[in-house]
C-alpha cells in the first residue's frame, strides 16, 4: 500500500523526519528503508520502504500516532525562521 510522506527537518541540523499521512514519524535507518520512531519503545514493526518518490508502507503501528509531536515540530520549525518575543 503507499502512502503520503512528507519530510520535515528533525532536531538536528541537517537531518531530517519523515511524517506519514496518518501522522506517524519515521525515521530513516538505512538507504530506503525507514522504520517507525517508536519501533523500540513500543516493538513496532511498521516499516516504510522508498521507491522513487512513492513511499510504501508494510506492517501496522502498535500505539497511538503523534499528532501532538507533529504539532510541535511544526512550531519549531516556524520559530526557527522567526523569533518570536518573549513575554513573561
Ligand atoms: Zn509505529
């Protein structure tokens, strides 16, 4: 089955996340192949391998997706071209 991906920068300069339509985050750990963020904490199996542009996705999640986390990466993302004033 393929699915949307879209990569975003991660917490480190230069790397990058790569966040599924259903708001999963993945990792890549080798070329083409990403697994799932939480493969460790959660022994989730869900797999995404690279063909060209497409993404296609083997296995399931065993948790809940990270819409919240995605968030938050996306504000990070914005305040780091902007900086915003701090009030207290
Ligand atoms: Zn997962």
């Amino acid at each position: 089955m393929d699915i949307a991906v879209q990569r975003v920068p991660g917490k480190r300069a230069g790397s990058f996340v790569y966040v599924t339509e259903d708001n999963y985050i993945f990792h890549l750990y080798k070329e083409r192949a990403l697994r799932c963020r939480k493969h460790k904490h959660y022994a989730c199996l869900a797999r995404l391998t690279m063909f060209g542009e497409r993404f296609f996705i083997k296995s399931h999640h065993s948790h809940a997706n990270e819409e919240n986390e995605i968030e938050r990466i996306a504000v990070e993302n914005s305040a780091s071209t902007f900086s915003p004033a701090k009030t207290l």
